[in-house]
C-alpha cells in the first residue's frame, strides 16, 4: 500500500426507538382526565461511526529520528535499526 491514500477499516451503525409515558402519579390514570394529567413521547436514534485510516511509512537512520509518542519512549530502547 502506498503512502497517504484513506482506507475504511470497519463501521459501526446502531439505530435504536423508544416511547414514553410520564406525568403526574393517580392522576395520569384517571379515566376522563388522565390525558390533560400525562405526557407521551416517541425517539429514534441512528449512530453510524466509520473508522478510516491512513498508512505513511516512516524512515528512520538513527533512533534519534524516530517519532517521538509517549508510548514509543519505553519502545525505542529495545529498537535495533539496521540500514
């Protein structure tokens, strides 16, 4: 592969509905005045996440020129470069 181009690695997509019912205790279960006591509601949700990456090759002469990421410190003492 070469240097730059993006790829798509994987996605993830959810979709997810719901309703609710709330209001006022005993008086949401009225039989004649229940409505004006409660409230109703209907969600949808959709999430769709989508993972690129892009490849670049690093070239190092020395360990002095390696990238310098926190994690990479602990790596680079047992790094042995061959040119």
């Amino acid at each position: 592969m070469k240097n730059g181009p993006a790829f798509l690695l994987g996605e993830l997509i959810k979709s997810s509905t719901g309703q609710s019912l709330s209001g006022l205790p005993f008086f949401k279960d009225l039989p004649l005045l229940g409505p004006i006591f409660r409230t109703s509601g209907a969600n949808n949700s959709f999430n769709h996440v989508m993972v690129f990456v892009t490849p670049t090759r690093v070239f190092a002469d020395a360990k002095k020129q390696l990238p310098l990421f926190p994690e990479m410190e602990k790596v680079k003492k047992n790094v042995e470069l061959k040119p």
